[in-house]
C-alpha cells in the first residue's frame, strides 16, 4: 500500500497544540474510513516538512496516537494505521438502555480506539492547566504531613473558605462553615437524595434531567416524575400538577445550561418557581455545576441567591469548569439538613483526599479557576458556535433543538420515536459515540433524542460528527413514508 | 518570667527527624504542664548548643510549633509557650457518645493546640515517603490530559492489577477484574452494607468493633449485634445462637488485628467460623485494613484465602499501611455481588480520582510499599513494646487489657463501669485524648473501655500517655470502696 498524502490546515492561533490537532485530524480520518487500517503514513520527517511543523510536533503526535492504538510503528519499515480500529464491535451497542449502563460506556468511550465520542459532557483535559496546578501539588510536599493525614469531613478548612468566596462573588451569601465539600455532584446528589426522600418517595425532576441523578435514585429505591420544559424553564403549570398528585419531597432542577439540553432557565420563571415550590413546601435541589460556563449573556442568578426562605439546597463542582479527575465539588445547604448531610458523608467515605482540598484551595486563592475560565470560555465558545452552525447547516427541519446558551451538551430530538430506535447504534458503527435521550427521561417519551457534546471537541471534529449525525438521521428520515409534522413543544430557536 | 531549661535526649537512631523530636518534647512539656503557658523558651542558638544540634534544626522544631499555635514568637522578645493552651475547654468533653460525634472529634483533635491524641488509629504521617510519592505525582504531569479526566468506577485498571497483585501475594485468588477501587475502607463498607442489607434487617458485629461501620449502618437502619470475642476470636457458640435469633445478612469481622482491640483471630477459629456461617447460609464480610501491619509471628491467611464457598466479601485499604489522605481502598466480592457493588458506586461518587489511583498504582509497582513497610513495622512494633511495658509498669491488674500483635490499637477495660464513666473527659482536661470505648459497642457493657492508639505516637509520649492514663484510673479506682474482682472474660495475656 502506498504511502497516504496528508494535508490539512494547522491553526496556529488556536490554543490546541499543534501536535494535538494533528492527530485529531488523523483520529477523524481513521474513524471516517479516509484512512483505513493498514495505510502508511508519512514518515516523520515528511509530514513535518508537509504541514510546516518541527519534527517534534509529529513525533509527539504519533506517539500519541500510537500509545492509544490508532496506528503502529516497526524500525525500519514505517507507520501505519492500526489493524485494531477495525476490529471494535461498534455494532454491539449499547445492549441495556440504562443511566447505569450508559454511564459505564460514557466512562469508557473515550479508550476505544477507532471511536470518537460525543456521548462526554466534559471539559476537554487538553486545556487544563497542568503545569501551574501540578507546581501547586508540589508545592505542598513541604506540609506533607498534613497532606497525607485523613481531612475533616466537611472538608479543608481552607478549601472551603475560598468556596465560599467564590460562591460569594458570584451572589449567594455562604461563609465556610455553610460549605460541605463532596467527592462531586454525583456525590452531593447522592448525599441529599438520601437525607430528604426515603425509598417509596416521590421526587420531581425535569424531564429530560441528569442521568446520573436518575441512577442514583433507582438504587435509593425513589420515585423519579418528570416535568417538561418549555424555552424559559420547567412548565410550572405541570409542576404544580406534579405537586398535587405527587407529594414529591424535592424539586430537582439544573437551571443554569441545563444537562442535556443546555437551556438557561429565565429569571422570571426562576422568582415564579420559588415562589411556587413555596406555597407546596417543596424543596429545591438546584444543581449548578455548569453555572460558570456562560457563552452569551451573563446568566441569571442561582436560585440559592435568590431564596429568601431557606428553601434550596445547592450543589457544584470543579468538574466541568476545571477538571473531572479532582473528584471535588461542594454542598450548601439550610442549616437544618447542613448537619445530617455531614454526618451522611461521615458514614459513605469519611472525607475527600487532604492534598486535593489543598491543591485546589490554593489554585483557587492564586486566581488559578478565574485565569482558567478568561482563557478556555471563548474557545468553548467558538466551539458552542461551530456546532450550532454545523447544526443549522445539516440537519433536516423536522429535527428540533436549542441553542446551548452555555455547558457542553445540544439535545436533538427527532420528530418521531420509529425509525430512529437504532441512531445511536448506527453512529457507532460508523465510529461515533452520543448519548441515547432515553437514559435521561424519568417518563417515557414519543420522540426519540440523542444528547450530544461539543466541549472536549475541535471544531474539525464537531463538524465531521454533526456531518455523521445529520446523515443517519437523513437516512433514516428518507425511509418514512410521510413527512413527519414538527412538534411544538420543541421550537428551533436558533 | 525566667527562661526554662530544657534537657532531653534525643535519639539520633531514630528515623524521626531530630527536629520534630524536639517539638514532641516540647508538646510534651507544655500538654503535662511542666511548660506553662507564658513560659520563656531558650533562644534557637542556645537550646542548639544545649542539646548539639544545628540552628537550622531548633528553628524547623519552633516553627512547627508555632505554625501549630503551641508558642509565639516576638521579635526582640524571645520565644513563648502560648496563652491559647490555656483556652482551650478540654472540660468540654464529647458531648454526645454516638460514632458519629466521636469520628469528627478523633478527625479534629489533632489540631487542638496543648493536646496530645491517643485517640486515632493512624499511622504516622512523618514516616510517609513522601518524597518518592510525590516524584510519582510529578511523573505522571507528562499524561495529564488522563490524569485530570474521569476515571472508570470500577477503578484505574493499572490500579487494580497493583492490587490483585499485592492480594495474590497474600494469598487470595484474585483477577484485577476482581478488584473493586473504592474510597477507603468505609466507603467499602457502606456500599457492601447498602448491597447485602435493607433498612430493618439485622448484621451481626463482634464486641467491640469498627466504630466507623456502627455509624454507617445506623444511618442506613440496619441493626447491629454484637458478638463477644475471646482469646482466639469471635466466641462461636454467642455467634451461632445469636445467627438463629435474629437471622443477619451478614456478619462483619476483623479477623487481623481487630480495631479496637489489636487481637489477632486464630487458624482454627477462622476455618470454624467459616464452617458455621456456611451451616447458616450468613455471608461473611472481612475488613482486612490492618492486616499487613504484623508485629510478630506472620498471621492466619485472610478467611477470603481459607474460603472455599464464595461466602466472603474483602475490604482493605491503603489508609493504615500508607497513608489515610489517599482515601483509597478495594472491595473483592463474589461475582454475584460485585456487579451491584460496582453499581452503586456509580450512584454514589462515580469514581476515585484518576491522578491518586495511578500514582498508588506506580508506587506499588515500583516496590513503594514493600519499602515502606521494611523500614516501617520495626518502629511500630518499638512502639507496641513500649506500650505494652508501659501498661505492665502502670496500669492497676484490674484493669484488663490484651496485647496488641498488630495495628495501632489497645482495648482497657476496667473493672466496672462506675466510677470510670469521666475517664476520658478526665483525660482530655489534661490534654490527652484517648476513644471511649461505648462508640465501638453494639451491645451496652458491664465495664467502661477506652481505646488507646499508639502508631502515630514517638516512645516517649507513649510513656507519657500510658502515665496519664494511668494516673487518672487509679485516682477513679481509690474512690472505689471494696476491691472490684477481675473480670474472667479479659484476662491480660501480656
């Protein structure tokens, strides 16, 4: 076989590594068939020389690609694609439509070699900023005595105070004592899940909401109702029909580019919801966790800021706005859960790692996020951007979605549940990884869904995967006898 | 106030760095008293001379000391114990006598300026290669795009080939696909409670026990009962009538240097106890923490080796043998268990942190371990002998009390319960914290215990602290008016 000739474009401005690009844009040539298993690549000194770049570059690009299995070297006789990326079941899909089988993929799509994933919505690990937060690790080896001991379980002392700050600036009134550190939203939600609901109780959720929280009260033993969401939020009208027949112990809402649809919920329908769950005495559990990564205008505030009744529980994290990896978030809470939710922790894991809490603490008190945030939102941004321009570009009309004002995650919905059962599948085939919509729906629905993500994605990347998306769908699409009416619930608003 | 005179002897043999004997001396001082607050200490050049040490040394041991609140410095005026050793409320007492109350406090004493802890069954912090670990740490910088992304729940697979490898060793027949990561023996532990019991249902425990675990099952409903120990290990025949009264889901055991009581469960015992909880159909859960942490004669196999049957699940850790602020642990379950365990996890923090799982997995790899505990085990087991002559020289022979052949832990108990009920509040208001032994008990008892804990202590403040302790029981036993007989179930075997 010859060798393959490679060209594309480098963008020097962008912050991505060039050696980073370089194998993105051989992923997506694998993946997509343009290079199939057993071509030879260029070698290093050519393809440097090709695209401008030291020999440095592709080397590094190569070894990567190579330590990840996507292409093989032998001395002497060059580089090639691997033989690996054909032999994946793609096809074995995912076999139980399950939040707990479908995180476990989510958790491993990103080691199978030959596959790219949309189904993560992470942060893309490649702009974290490892070289200041790995000088703060080492930093601490002086006070390592403390850093190896057990923490306090409500967290570092110090952590908490720049929590607090942090929450502060950003409108709740918080001092550290408020601040319960947890290992994560999936813990937070799984410590709050456990002290308001007891197995056999209901709890709202909005419909479609967080697939984790959905697992998390399946094993509980608690009841999940969905209520749908209109542009501005949650259908209040539906809330308060859920509230009656339900008697839910908690309302739980992401407000802030919500997981999966990436919708901001409006201020008006904010002061209207607390108001409402006042009246019924329904608690909010508000989840925050991608508050911060806003793309357009400033977002509304939380709805903990806004409360004056002591009526939200508050949960974030460090996971989408820094990294997933440090396994830190935080809990605020009205004083009288504050306690029992502590001692909850207590019993589940006793306290997070001291030297984490103290890494992250002092990032944070260096301006280490604030830094982070000024530098990676515009290039989330720019990818926000692609994908929704990709988005109006392909896809059929009758496939409804919104524009995400900010998060990692778009919600396509199509305007039917036949012939669209196998999508996901017939992307993996093809080398792409979405999330299926049913594992985030408490009820079931009459659309199929898929949520995809853009946030750990070049833009070459999200305009090949919206391309691959667009063309099952469009295929898919072509084998219905009747074009399908568009369904209102679900305006295209970009 | 005159300047005071220090002399003592510092042990240059000893792996503890002189600077931090020092600061224990003075702790000491100051703790008993001898050093009151206010007390002028002598110039860093003077006690240099004094006691033949560099400048650079006495400043490392003030400055810790000062950093921890225990003197102050003026510049110009010298070096002075500190006022806040006297405004501490020691008297305070532990209010409440749940688990719960008792973890926080064992998790916050250490940082009580003028207080001594005898109270938490922790290694010591300042024998920790820290060194080496945090040259792993800043190794793996080169592959932070994985470090800072989400790991599997299931744990980092070179993680659990490290572990499956350090289990084969020990004797267990495990496969990495085997090991479940967890954080820490007690998240171990509640998902294992949560997967075998539902609220209402009932779990035997030996008496005393992990007070860890009392907490986490009271929390989830479960009952608890406990089982009495003898010499050899859990007495069977109270094992068996109790299995026919109150048919548990299981029965928790530490079968290797028991917390709190340092015993070490026999062969025979161990095959027995098998053997009878095979004859009822009762799952065994087996908390090996403080299993590699042997003193003497090499113990029994884990009952997960001696198991033939899949009745045994296994918990242990990284906390005792390495250090607690990992928070890393591993559950081996029967295949029919892990599954659910691993599904609950997810619900419960999704996974451990990926850059403290690969870290652990590369220092065990590299033999950090094995190193670790060669040049660790010789200066826990001087400081079990310590104790234990300390105990003999001190302790009145009503008090009882086993010696411990492992851990970090020993079980007094006195005579009766009156007039020992203050013991501990007694100790604290003289600056020593030792664990009242009713938090380790399902079943009220007859007598008052007190958990003492040695591992993180230097021999002098062994000395010191079994002399306080000493001290106070003897004070309690003069009120007594007749002689108290010995109790036949805790026969001191020293």
């Amino acid at each position: 076989m010859p060798t393959v000739s490679l060209d594309f474009h480098l963008d020097r401005a962008n912050p991505v590594a060039l050696y980073q690009q370089i194998s993105e844009h051989l992923k997506a040539r694998i993946s997509d068939g343009r290079l199939p298993a057993g071509a030879k690549l260029p070698t290093v000194r050519q393809l440097a020389s090709d695209l401008g770049v030291t020999r440095l570059t592709i080397q590094n690009a190569y070894s990567e690609l190579q330590s990840a299995g996507w292409i093989e070297s032998t001395v002497g006789r060059g580089t090639y694609v691997s033989h690996d990326v054909n032999g994946h079941s793609f096809g074995r899909g995912i076999v139980a439509l399950t939040p707990d089988a479908v995180i476990n993929d989510i958790l491993q799509l990103n080691q199978i070699v030959g596959l790219r994933s949309m189904a993560s919505a992470s942060p893309d690990a490649r702009l974290f900023p490892a070289e200041e937060f790995w000088s703060v690790i080492a930093e601490l080896q002086a006070d390592a005595v403390t850093m190896v001991s057990y923490s306090s379980s409500q967290g570092d002392p110090q952590l908490r105070v720049e929590i607090s700050r942090d929450l502060t600036e950003r409108g709740l009134d918080v001092t550290p004592d408020d601040v319960l550190v947890v290992a994560g939203v999936t813990q937070g939600l799984a410590l709050i899940s456990r002290t308001l609901a007891q197995p056999g109780d209901n709890i709202l959720v909005e419909q479609p909401t967080y697939l984790g929280l959905l697992h998390t009260l399946k094993l509980h033993g608690v009841n999940a109702i969905g209520v749908p969401l209109d542009d501005e939020g949650p259908d209040l009208g539906e809330l308060e029909q859920a509230m009656l027949r339900h008697r839910p112990r908690f309302f739980y809402t992401i407000p802030t580019f919500q997981n999966p649809t990436g919708r901001c919920m409006s201020l008006a329908r904010r002061l209207e919801l607390l108001e409402l769950c006042a009246a019924y005495g329904v608690l909010i559990v508000e989840d925050d966790i991608y508050g911060r990564l806003a793309y357009d205008a400033p977002s509304p505030p939380p709805l903990y800021a806004l409360d004056k009744r002591g009526q939200v529980l508050f949960v974030g994290s460090y996971s989408k706005v820094l990294m997933p990896g440090l396994r830190l978030g935080f809990v605020v809470a009205p004083q009288r859960w504050a306690d029992r939710l502590l001692s909850l922790r207590r019993a589940t894991d006793l306290c997070s790692p001291t030297l984490f809490q103290r890494t992250l603490a002092l990032f944070l008190r260096n301006g280490g996020l604030k830094r982070h945030l000024r530098r990676v939102l515009p290039i989330y941004r720019e990818r926000r951007n692609t994908l929704v321009s990709a988005l109006q570009r392909n896809l059929p009309p009758s496939v409804h979605w919104h524009q995400p004002q900010g998060g990692f995650c778009a919600w396509l919905t199509m305007p039917s549940y036949q012939p669209f059962t196998d999508l996901e599948q017939a992307l993996l085939r093809q080398g792409w990884a979405v999330t299926p919509g049913e594992v985030f729906l408490a009820e079931p629905a009459q659309q199929k869904s898929v949520r995809i993500c853009f946030g750990a994605l070049t833009p070459d990347v999200i305009n090949a995967g919206v391309d691959a998306v667009s063309k099952a769908i469009r295929e898919r699409l072509n084998t219905v006898a009747e074009p399908v009416k568009s369904n209102g619930n679900w305006t295209p608003l970009v």
